[in-house]
C-alpha cells in the first residue's frame, strides 16, 4: 500500500490511534475532518488557493477525490439524510474507489497482485465501521449549523 509521510502518519495516529487506510474511506476522512475543523462551514470554505479548507489540510488523511467524498457525506448528514443512509452511500463510495470491491478489475493493465485492492478495501472498510459510532458522537459538529447553501 502506499505510504503516506511519516509528519502526515503522525496525525492519524494522535486523532484515530491508528493510521487511515489509503485512499480514505469517507466515514473515516470524515471523522477526522470533525476533529480538526471547528465546525462544517471552516472545513468547506474555500481556501486562499480555491478547494475547500479540508482539502488543502496536511491534517486531513486521504487522497483528493476522498476527502471530496467526505465533504459530501458531512454534507448529506447536515442537509439531514438519515445517518444509515449516509454510510450506506459513503461505503458504496469507498467500494467503487479504484474499484476496489472488485479487486480493481475494471482497471485494464493494472500491475499489482491479484488481491491488492480487495485486501485495501477490507482493511478500510473495516476501519470505517469502527469509526461509524464515533462520527455519530459527533452529530452536533453539523447539527447545530443550518444546511448549507454552497
């Protein structure tokens, strides 16, 4: 699997005692947005370059697409899609990344070993599902805000 900067590992380990799984389930990266941003609206401001504040984070674990993904989710939450809805599409999501779910087999010519990326999307699946609850514990990080207009 990838390797992301030791600085960079550093991070998840302090908020999510563990490192994310590369690219970034949503769940996850979603979380972790929720612990470093002070609220939904900090987090998808844009930032002095453009993309969104989340985006341009060293904080944030996850691949560009990924943390888009999770955006999207916080998103869906504060608009007030059903918390098991928002998984159902986050993990939907984090399956077709790289096809993953499918051992990435609609990617003609790739060169990794059979079982490369349904092994990577277990692991980050798994990873997710420990962190559901977590993300659940922080509801008032987007409850409290009105839903968004952007």
């Amino acid at each position: 699997m990838p390797k992301r900067p030791e600085w960079d590992q550093q991070n998840d380990l302090e908020i999510l005692g563990e490192c994310a799984v590369y690219p970034g389930h949503p769940i996850t990266v979603g979380y972790v947005i929720t612990k470093v941003f002070d609220s939904f609206d900090v987090a998808y401001e844009s930032s002095t370059s453009g993309p969104p504040n989340a985006l341009c984070a060293n904080a944030i674990p996850g691949a560009g697409g990924c943390v888009y993904a999770a955006l999207s989710l916080l998103k869906r939450l504060r608009e007030g899609v059903p918390i098991e809805q928002a998984f159902t599409w986050a993990d939907e999501v984090w399956g077709s990344t790289d096809d993953m779910k499918n051992d990435g087999r609609s990617w003609p010519g790739r060169t990794v070993a059979p079982g490369y990326y349904l092994k990577r999307y277990q692991e980050g699946q798994g990873q997710a599902d420990r962190f559901k609850q977590k993300l659940v514990e922080h509801r008032s990080w987007w409850e409290t805000i009105r839903p968004s207009t952007k």
